[in-house]
C-alpha cells in the first residue's frame, strides 16, 4: 500500500473540526482491504482523486465545463467517448491560483454535488462535499465523502505540512466509514514525511485502535488487539 497523497500533500501545499465524528468504529472486524482504505484516506487520498478527477477530464464534451471569472461549474448527465457515465456536479473556484505555487494569494475551493463516475453500470468513484486549498498557509480542509472501491468514507481532514521539512501534520482529521454493519468514526492523528521512501505514523482511534507505520519501504498496520499486516513496495 502506497502513499499517493503525501506527494501530492507537499507539491501542492484549515482547519475542520473533527469533534463531527466519534471514535466509534471497530478496526479489528474489518477486511484488510477496508482498512488499506481507511488509511489512505487519511492521508486526503479522496481529496486528491477528486481533484484528478475534475481537473484532468479528457472529453471535450462530457461533462459540460462552463467558465465564469474564477468560477469553473462542471455538470454531467452525459456519457463519455470511451463509455463512462458522468452524473452530478463541481463548482471550482480561485483553482488557477491554486495551482500556482508562485501565486498563492487566493485559497481555492473545491465544491462536489454528488459527482459519480460510473461504468456498465457500476460506481467507479464517487464524491460530494467540499475541500479547500491554502497553498500560503501550506494547508488543507475538507468534508468530503467519498466512495471508491465499494466502500464509502467521510474525511473531516485537516492537514497542515511544513514544505521546507517535507511533513505533513494530520492532527485534527477524522473519518467515517459508512457502512451499515461495520461503519462508524476514527480520530485520526500523525505525520508523515515525503522521502523515498515516506516515513511517519498515523493513528486512527476508534473503538479500538489502529496503527499504521511507514518504514523502509513498508507499511505496517497494526490494530490494538495485536492483528498486523505489512505490504511493502
């Protein structure tokens, strides 16, 4: 299990209040595949896909893109050449200053109204909420649901990262998972540290807790009642 946020996280470099969501959920029932997850949400995964997704759509007409000043307003409701179906909606703003390193003066914001990517018709992705970018202040919020995979997440996020360290602090994030037998909330605290490779620790507590330890290429998860699993790359 890789880290694709964490790059992202320090190229691109709020606070959101986390208290929303209780540390409800039990770590130790869930698949392996859940937690790889839950995890990589933590680290804004599904902001940093979301943002993939509406930044870089290679259709010229699918979905409809209508500019207004610094207002981008996307719209499905349509098809792609190559056979994906687009429904919902974003409304990007001050985006261009966002991603301009050299021009941070405006914050950006990302706004999702149930925006799906769906092929024969299975959800591929999906998001609705909204993030907020602040390359000044080197930091990102966000209240985001997100459905990858078959399995649907809430990020509450607030992540601050020190670009001259290369660390991204996650302290004051949570996450919810939303499932009807196993779902429930995470607090989420931690940092991790862009290198090759990434270094750090992420805390998510929950019923019970998980620890999740990035290492010489590794990533170890470990859930308080002692289960473990390493993937390494």
């Amino acid at each position: 299990m890789k880290t694709p946020a964490l790059i992202a996280l320090l190229a691109a470099c709020g606070s959101s209040p986390a208290s929303d969501i209780k540390p409800t959920l039990e770590f130790a029932p869930l698949l392996q595949t859940t937690i790889d997850r839950l995890v990589n949400a933590a680290s804004g995964t599904d902001m940093f896909s979301a943002q993939v997704q509406v930044l870089q759509q290679s259709d010229p007409a699918c979905p409809t893109v209508a500019t207004s000043g610094d207002v981008v307003t996307i719209t499905g409701g349509c098809t792609t050449a190559q056979g994906e179906t687009i429904s919902g909606s974003a409304v990007l703003t001050n985006t261009g200053a966002a991603n301009t390193p050299s021009n941070p003066a405006n914050a950006a914001t990302y706004e999702f109204d149930q925006l799906a990517f769906s092929g024969q018709g299975v959800t591929i992705a999906s998001y609705d909420g909204e993030f907020h970018v602040d390359l000044e202040a080197a930091s990102y919020s966000a209240d985001l649901t997100a459905e990858s995979g078959g399995v649907t997440v809430r990020s509450l996020l607030s992540i601050h990262c020190d670009l001259a360290a290369k660390s991204c602090d996650l302290g004051g994030t949570a996450l919810e998972l939303i499932d009807p037998t196993n779902g429930g909330g995470a607090q989420v605290s931690g940092s991790l540290v862009d290198g090759s490779p990434p270094t750090g620790t992420i805390d998510l507590v929950g019923a019970d807790r998980l620890e999740v330890t990035y290492a010489q290429g590794c990533v170890t998860t470990q859930i308080s009642d002692g289960s473990q699993m390493q993937t390494c790359s």
